[in-house]
C-alpha cells in the first residue's frame, strides 16, 4: 500500500473504535488498580467523538485540526487532552487527501511531538508514552514504503511497549502514590493506545 487515503484513515478511526468499545470495562478495571477507574469510558467518548468529527473530512489538514479541537472542547480529562493533542500534532504536518509513506511518518511524528508538549512523562513511567512513543520511534524506523507494513510496525512496538508497563512501577499522576503497588498491572492508557495503534494497521 503506497498511498494512505482520507478513507483509510477513517477505516483506521472506526476500527480503532470498536476495537475500545469492546475493550472498555478491560481498561476501566486496569485504571481502577491505581486510578479512578473510568479510563475504558474516557477512551471511549473520545474516540466517540474523534470519529464524528473524522467522518466530515475531506483532507488530512482541516480533519485532524478538526479531529483535535473538538475532542478537547467536548469531552474533559486527560485521555482527551493527550488524544487532541496528538491528532492536531498530526494536523501540522499531513496535507491533501493522501500520503505516501514519508506524510505518514511525517504525520505520526508530528503527533508526537506535540503529546509530548502536553506531558513530561516519558518511556519507563508506566503511562501511555511506553505505547506511543516505541509506536512513532517504529514506524520512523520502518525502512519499508509500504504503509500498512509501517503502521504493522507501529502496532508490534505499541503492544511490546504496553506489556513492558506491568514491570514498571508508576512515575506520573496519581497513580504514583501508589509506588510499588502499581507494579504487576498494565497501564491503562499504554493498553488503549496500543489497541489504537494495533486497529490502524488491522483496518488496512
């Protein structure tokens, strides 16, 4: 796959989506061991509303610039936060109604980045960054220019980084005053971000 379609992109929304929905109590019960337990319900109205908005977009630009403000002005929390952010990251740096490999890393890349103006956490603090961050860094790596294989790369990288979080012991938020009662868990936004990414390269 040489070229990444506005339709594709939607595809990867909607399958990203119900592949949350039917994940959400799995999510709301990994937060409630060192959060407040409604992670599976926060992921899920924001990805709501990510795809509502996705749905009237016609290019890459004013989509995901759409796509990130709105989750932001309708949905509260951090899940939203981070998410907006990524989707406007990804707005600066995509344009037109499609995207070779090179737009597609480009894309992820500027996601990520701008994530990472909204949070200090970094690899290793058992958050959400350990699935995103090995995600972008893979599919940066990905020497192919076969799109669905680079987000496959994205998607294996994710997951490996979503599971290392059971090891770990929480840096961030509050589920840092739980210290070494958060080890044996999975983070729960590593696990959603990962299904995220895992749906990208299943929907192509």
């Amino acid at each position: 796959m040489k070229q990444l379609t506005i339709e594709n992109f939607k595809a990867m929304l909607d399958t990203a989506l119900k592949n949350i929905k039917e994940r959400e109590d799995e999510f709301s019960k990994l937060d409630a061991v060192i959060g407040d337990g409604d992670h599976g319900q926060a992921i899920v109205t924001a990805m709501s509303a990510i795809v509502a908005t996705a749905q009237k977009g016609t290019e890459f630009k004013s989509m995901l610039n759409d796509m990130g403000f709105d989750v932001m002005l309708q949905v509260s929390g951090s899940t939203s936060t981070l998410l907006g952010a990524f989707f406007l990251g990804m707005s600066d740096h995509a344009a037109g109604t499609e995207l070779d490999a090179a737009g597609v890393k480009a894309m992820f890349a500027g996601g990520l980045a701008n994530v990472q103006k909204q949070t200090k956490a970094q690899k290793g603090d058992k958050t959400m960054m350990d699935a995103l961050i090995p995600a972008v860094d893979a599919i940066q790596a990905c020497s192919s220019d076969d799109i669905k294989e680079i987000l496959e790369a994205g998607a294996k990288a994710a997951l490996v980084g979503a599971a290392s979080t059971v090891d770990m012991k929480a840096n961030f938020g509050r589920a840092r005053n739980y210290g070494e009662r958060s080890i044996g868990y999975a983070d729960s936004g590593a696990t959603s971000w990962s299904c995220m990414f895992a749906s990208f390269a299943q929907a192509l």
